[in-house]
C-alpha cells in the first residue's frame, strides 16, 4: 500500500497544509477540493492511492481555511503558484471539482506554461472566464454529473467549446459531487487520462 504524508509548508504570508503520495520523481499531480471537502476527502475517497500507483507524485491540499490550513488573504491561485515554485515542481497536473475547479480553471489561465493537464469537475465560475479559455492549452479532462444542480451541464458545453482539444465524461444520474456518488467511474477516467497523458 502506498504511503500517504501529512506536511505543512510556510509560503510566506501564508502557510499550507497538504497529504503527499507517491514518488517524486513522477509527474506532479495538485488535488484541490470543493468548499464542503478538503484533502482528506481524497484519500478517503481512494484517489491519492489510485493516483501514486499510475506513477504521479500527488499533493492533496487544503486550501487558505479549509482542512488544516489557515485562512489567509492570499487569493487562492497565488498560494498554489507560490506552492509549485517552493516544491520546484514544474508543470502540474490539477484536478479540480466545484470551488477547486473554479481555482484549477483560473490557474491554467493566468500561467499555462505550469500547467501539464488539468480536470475540471462540475467546476463553477465557468461563465465569468469563457473568453479567456483559448489560453489553456494542456490536455483537458472534463467531468460532471448529468443531475447537476449547482453547476449546470451547460457549463461542460461551454469549457469542451473553450478549450482546445478537451474531453468530456458525464456521469449519468449523478449530482454536483458525481465522483463520490460514482467513485468506480471516476477512478477509471483517471486512469485512461494518466494512461494517455503518460504516453
């Protein structure tokens, strides 16, 4: 079984708490979390395991005010710029449901060249960077549930339309959290996406 590390990091002005799995030297994988969840959740879930074993070096993070982490006024996309240039990882892979999504999705806009794949699950705030979506060229993995209620289906439309190349996966009958009402799923798309990421 694949550890999981609990560790803490000062970033300055503000400070960050994160689980880590897997081997460093494998491609850098940021799990960021909605506004009812933390990092817990995704080893709870399964996912920080499932992710280590397809050879990613994965930090499930609790963003400013959540899980074990501080509030602090730092917007949440410079704490995770300032925490990719302390761990030196280069271009990450984020995987982003809900308010993390919204997160994920502005991060690849303001520095695409950090970015090396990105999911976005029933992400929010989708509507407020529509035109800014062309500058997100990493692969893309798009993700929701067909019950949606607080993120529409119609946002899925317009990130597929958005951003170049992306794909979709809708999870029948799920709602806003479609990857804890169908784990077995989310963890496979996972898989194909890492499998052909890895390529």
């Amino acid at each position: 079984m694949t550890a999981i590390t609990s560790k803490n990091i000062d970033l300055g002005e503000c400070a960050i708490h994160f689980l880590e799995s897997g081997e460093p030297e494998g491609m850098p994988v940021i799990l960021l979390h909605g506004m009812k969840f933390q990092a817990q959740t995704w080893r709870e879930l399964g996912t920080l395991a499932l992710l280590a074993e397809v050879g990613a070096y994965v930090l499930a993070v609790d963003l400013p005010g959540f899980g074990q982490s501080p509030a602090d006024q730092l917007a949440p996309v410079e704490v995770l710029h300032r925490l990719i240039d302390q761990l030196n990882l280069g271009p990450v892979v984020l995987i982003g449901p809900s308010m993390g999504g919204r997160v994920a999705l502005e991060f690849g806009i303001c520095y695409p060249q950090h970015l090396a794949g990105l999911v976005l699950v029933g992400a929010v705030g989708v509507e407020e960077h529509r035109s800014a979506l062309a500058d997100i060229n990493a692969p893309t993995l798009i993700v929701w549930g067909s019950e949606d209620q607080i993120s529409p289906l119609t946002n899925s439309d317009i990130l597929l339309a958005g951003i170049a190349g992306a794909k979709r996966e809708i999870f029948a009958d799920a709602p806003h959290p479609c990857y804890l009402a169908q784990p077995d799923r989310w963890h496979a798309c996972l898989r194909d996406f890492f499998t052909n990421l890895l390529q």
